[in-house]
C-alpha cells in the first residue's frame, strides 16, 4: 500500500520510521517532510495547512492510507478533508481535536462528565481575569486557549507576575490568535507523566508511558519550549496508577467525546500530574506527543498500520497493543538561543554514524537539504534540530546510550540539556 504522512518534524520521522518496517507499505511519501524523512520517503512540497493541494496529491498518485501528525492542521479539518474525498485518514476530525484546540473546551469537558483535573475558570477578557486574579492562591497558572506551539503556558509565583502573564497573552497576543480566551488554573504539584494511546472512538488502548522536559535549561529552568528530550517508560507510572487512570480518565474521556457527538479516532496524549490526591489531567493533546513519539513508537513491537488501520475501521479492540520490555531515552539537539532567537543553516556532521546502529535513531525535526551534487548537504533549519533516542535495557542504560550518542553529531550552535532523565536517578 502507499502511505502519505502530513508533516514535517520529529514526530513525522519517529512515525515514518515505524511505518517504513511495515510488511504492508510499499511507497512513503511525506508533505512537506526533511531532510531525514527524504531517507525513507519521498517528500513532497505541499505545506500541512494545504488541504486542497494534499487531497489532489493523494488521489493522483493512488494513496491507500494518510496519517496527519501535526496539531494545526487536525484542529483545521485535515482529516474531514480526506475523508470527504473518500481517502481513508488517521487522525481525530476537527470536532474531535477540539480537545487539544480549546483548553476551555477540554477543561469543561473534564468538569461536566467528572475526570479529574485542576480546578480553573475561563475568561474571555482581561479585565475579568485581572479582578480574579486579585483574590487568588499562588502560585497560579495561565493558558492561552488555542494552539501556541506547546509554549501558551505560564505559571506565576505572584499576583505581579499574573498580571504581567494576561497583558502577555490577551493584551499583546504573545501567542497570537490563542490568547484570544484564557483559562486560569490551580497550580499542581508532583511527577508529572505522558500517556499516548490510540483510539477507534470507542475503545481506548495505551501505550508505553513517557515523560518529557519542557524547560529550555537544566535543571527544568528557562522558558517552555516544544520539549528538549524525554524518556520512556516512566518509573512513577504505576499498575495501580495505570489502573487508576484507565478507568477515571481514559475510558471516561472516550465516552465524554462519544456523548458530545465527537467520537475520538486517532492519538489521545494525556498529559497526567500524579499528585498527592491521585492523578490529575494537565492536558489533552489530539496526537503523538512530540518528542514522546520518538521513544514510545521505538519501543511499539505492533506494525503500526495494523493498529491504526483498525482505529480508522472501529476494531481496536482486536489489536493486542506491545511493547518491548526495554528502556528509551532521546535527548534534543537545538539551536542555542531556543525558543526565541537562533541562527540557522549550520552544516551536520555526524548522522552517517548512526547507519545501522541498532538501538539508536536520529530523528530529524529541524533539518534541510543545501546545495547541489556532490556539495549537497543537510543542515540545521529549526529551533529544535535532531532528537537523538538510545534504547537501553532500562532507563539508566538508555540514558547513558542516549548521551554517549549526542557527541557523535557535530554542528556550531548546538545546544542541548544534561539532564534528560535524572529524575530516573529519584526512582
């Protein structure tokens, strides 16, 4: 079969790589993929908001199957767009991946069908937000209610910090079109844990779980960025929290989005606090977590178009989901000055090592193709770069692989944290 993949990070190449060992794939082809995705498929150069142009493409080259990774373009109708022209597409519709595109929505979501998160309020201007904040508990949290590339969030130690955080996201519009409405939340405190899991709509299978570093510097400070590494499976992760969660957060999700007449076909990321009152949801996001993607699908002994063809035709429920009894680590490469300023178009030196190292994957997120002939190379286009993932036998082993690893790929302004993983020294 001929599978199309709309997107063009980590995520994209993890996905790709998993597809790519597929038995029954023949042709990949990626819109608008890099320069490590051109290695397994053909890349194509149709933007992921190019709907039009991306059904056109499918149907003249005869795509049997799509799978939509980003955000963006599942909260603007990607998937209904192949659906309506008849291509059969992985990825939750537009009324379904409202749960990643309005915090607001989610957040009523979890308050009227009893799925436990944070306390909150939603507010739709600022002045209503700054007289709340004026009687509130510190610290506190803001989020801008839309899509903001992973970076909407600010927590806030004091009330000055809280009005400063509402003047940056509904007066300035920091994060654009997502500061619009904002929702204020209780502060949480504990191990905080990723949970992907595939879905039909009815059923609601997980994976491996994961914890990412969102934080630019070691020692979790700096500014949020788009996540700068991350491991698998996390020790905090519990039978009994597993258990917990499958039936208090999981399946009532599944049956809250059913109610709402927005039946959930895709990934399902829940972001979970484990807190001193049990686990918490934090967020949903509509997909594969990026960079969680790149050490669960690693771990994932299932052929992937298996599983997400029988999300697509209602049958999860048949599909024994397993992992490997192992370890992942991936710690990200980025562009020192990330995520605000960075240069970009250094060269990479390096990635030919990982060629047939088991165990180990560069997954591209940042990279283009310059120049021509014998002079083509690939080189940094991004804030966030590479993402290097090692497999270990458990989490210490694919910690030091992991890092080992980095040093074998060189380019000027690389920029990394240290630390990924050293909560799994507290385990």
């Amino acid at each position: 079969m001929k599978v199309m993949i709309i997107g063009s990070g980590g995520r994209e190449h993890a996905i790709a790589t998993s597809v790519s060992k597929s038995k029954k794939v023949d042709k990949i082809y990626c819109a608008p993929g890099n320069a490590g995705i051109a290695k397994i498929a053909e890349c194509v150069d149709i933007p992921v908001m190019e709907f039009d142009k991306q059904v056109a493409f499918a149907k003249e080259n005869a795509i049997d199957f799509v799978i939509v990774g980003p955000d963006d373009p599942l909260v603007a109708g990607c998937v209904d767009a192949f659906e309506e022209a008849g291509i059969k597409v992985f990825g939750p519709r537009s009324n379904a991946a409202i749960i990643e595109g309005s915090k607001a929505f989610s957040k009523d979501l979890m308050k009227k069908y009893d799925i436990p998160t944070a306390a909150y309020e939603n507010f739709d201007n600022a002045e209503d937000a700054l007289a709340y904040l004026e009687n509130a508990s510190f610290p506190i949290v803001l989020k801008a209610d839309g899509l903001a590339l992973g970076k909407g969030v600010l927590i806030c130690k004091n009330l000055e910090e809280a009005k400063a955080g509402v003047k940056e996201i509904m007066l300035d519009k920091h994060f654009g079109s997502a500061g619009n409405r904002m929702v204020i939340e209780e502060f949480m405190t504990g191990r905080e844990v990723s949970v992907l899991a595939f879905c039909d709509g009815t059923t609601i299978k997980t994976m491996t779980s994961a914890q990412d570093h969102k934080r630019a510097k070691d020692g979790d400070q700096g500014l949020n960025t788009g996540g700068m590494g991350t491991f698998s499976p996390s020790p905090f992760y519990t039978e009994e929290i597993a258990a917990f969660c499958q039936k208090e957060i999981y399946d009532k999700t599944m049956a809250a989005m059913k109610a709402e007449g927005r039946d959930f076909v895709g990934v399902l990321f829940t972001g979970l606090m484990l807190t001193d009152k049990g686990p918490k949801v934090l967020e949903y996001n509509a997909r594969f977590g990026d960079p969680e993607a790149q050490v669960v699908l690693p771990r994932m002994k299932n052929d992937i178009i298996d599983v997400m063809e029988a999300c697509v035709e209602g049958r999860l429920d048949q599909i024994d989901l397993q992992f490997e009894d192992n370890a992942a680590v991936c710690v990200v490469l980025a562009s020192d000055g990330y995520p605000v300023s960075y240069e970009k178009g250094f060269p990479i030196s390096g990635l030919d090592k990982f060629e047939d190292k088991d165990g180990y994957y560069v997954f591209h997120a940042g990279t283009k193709f310059a120049g021509e002939g014998a002079d083509k190379k690939i080189v940094t286009n991004g804030g966030r770069v590479l993402g290097v993932t090692a497999k270990g036998s458990d989490l210490k082993e694919a910690r030091a692989n992991a890092y080992e690893a980095t040093k074998l790929i060189e380019f000027d302004n690389k920029y990394m944290r240290n630390d990924i993983g050293k909560a799994i020294d507290e385990a």
